[in-house]
C-alpha cells in the first residue's frame, strides 16, 4: 500500500472538520478560511505551493452533480482497452482482487474549493495500464463514465502515481453523488478529469478532448497554471 501523504496531518485536517462541522455553518466557514491560511503556508515534495492560486479550503468535498450511473456494484463493469496487447474487463468482484492502494491526496474543484489530505482507496491507473499491457502508441488516456460523460488526460499524467479509481473515501463506501460505486481519481489536475460512475478506461494515440473540454473548458486543467478556461 502506498501512502503518498503525511497520515498524520490527514487525521488532524479530518478531525478539525468533523468537530467544526458539528457547530454549524457560520463556524464551518470560519474552519474553511483557517484552513486555507494553513494550507496557503505549506508547501509539496515536488515544490508546489500545498494550494493552487483562487482556491479556497473545504473540510469536505462538496457534490457537484452530474447524471448518475447505477451504484449498485452488481451492475459494475470497467471495460481496459484500445492502445493495449491485453484489453479486459472488470466486475465488482474483479476489482476488488486487484492490488488496492490508499491515496491520501488534494483534489481541486475549478469553482474554487479544494479539499486536502483525502484518503482514497481502489486501484492505480498505472497497475490497470500495465495488466492491459499498453503499447507505445497509448499517449491520452480517456476516462469514460455514464451517460456518456468523458475526460482526456494525457498518458504520463493518467498514470502517475497518485492517479487511482476509488472506491472509499475516509474508509467508507463512495456516495452515490460522489460517484459510487467507483470513481477516477486525478489530484494533481482540476476535479472535473476525475470522472464519476466509470465504465471504461481508453487508451488512445490521439487526444479526444471529453464533456467539459468541449464546452469551454481547458484541454489540460493544471490547478497550479489556472488552466481553467480553454
Ligand atoms: N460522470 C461524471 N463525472 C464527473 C462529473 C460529471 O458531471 N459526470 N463532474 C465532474 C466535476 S465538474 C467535478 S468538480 C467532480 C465533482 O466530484 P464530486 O461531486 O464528488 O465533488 O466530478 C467530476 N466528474
Ligand atoms: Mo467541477
């Protein structure tokens, strides 16, 4: 299992929410601004401010929407294909038998909230791209959910080593508005690439830029250079 974060201040990020959340909204927002003052002092192993520029800090993350798949793991499939010697599929069960890894990672919603120091739990993109044995030719990788909703992430970027599909969140089940009963995982670009309710995972040599890319915004999506807007 890997532990990309500091576990112990992931615990006091959580404890600090819960116990705020209780009080109510006014205090919760007060957490919020604190936690944004903290995070905006720190700074990641790779050199990276802890918070991108614009963001603010919530103590949770907040559901966004989107038309729901089934969240029933019964009726779970993920298709691994396209620019690979060894596409195959996934069921409930299948994926569970799988490696799981625990990521504990910031996520960066381009509306301006982030949330840090989350711990997810599923299987890394890297471990699925190297079972289906992806070839040279992969270069994009593009994450397909429900309803046709699809995002493009570039090949080096999709597995990286924090990059997973989730199926916990804080040691608990997802929700179903966050996704359940899997999700794509991508911290280090804006939350809109972390497709919700997966079907598949294609690799492709060409870019095919997904639901928001082609509606205005940003093919890319890196929080730290505000690639918001396409
Ligand atoms: N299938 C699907 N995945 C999706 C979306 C969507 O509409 N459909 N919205 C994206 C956007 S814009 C964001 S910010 C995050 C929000 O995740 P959350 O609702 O768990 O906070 O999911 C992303 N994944
Ligand atoms: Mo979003």
């Amino acid at each position: 299992m890997e532990k990309h974060r500091n576990r112990r201040e992931f615990i006091k990020n959580a404890a600090a929410g819960t116990a705020l959340v209780a009080l109510g909204g006014a205090i919760y927002r007060i957490a919020g601004d604190d936690l944004t003052r903290k995070a905006r002092a720190e700074t990641r192993g790779d050199g990276r401010k802890r918070l991108p520029p614009g963001q603010k800090v919530l103590s949770k993350l907040r559901a966004m929407g989107g038309q729901a798949g089934s969240s029933k793991t019964a009726d779970f499939k993920l298709k691994v294909y396209g620019e690979c010697d060894n596409p195959f599929e996934l069921d409930w069960q299948g994926l569970l038998e799988l490696p799981q890894s625990d990521v504990i990672a910031d996520v960066h919603c381009v509306t301006g909230w982030s949330v840090l120091g989350a711990n997810w739990r599923g299987v890394l993109v890297s471990k699925l791209a190297a079972i289906a044995k992806t070839t040279k030719s992969a270069r994009h990788v593009i994450f397909e959910a429900a309803h046709g909703y699809t995002a493009n992430v570039p090949f080096k970027e999709a597995t990286a080593p924090n990059v997973l599909i989730a199926h916990r969140l804080e040691d608990k089940a997802l929700r179903r508005s966050n996704g359940s009963p899997v999700r794509v995982v991508v911290p280090d670009l804006y939350f809109w690439k972390s497709s919700k309710w997966i079907t598949g995972i294609k690799f492709v040599k060409r870019d095919e830029p997904g639901y928001w890319e082609t509606r205005g915004y940003h093919n890319h999506g890196d929080p730290w250079k505000e690639e918001r807007y396409g």
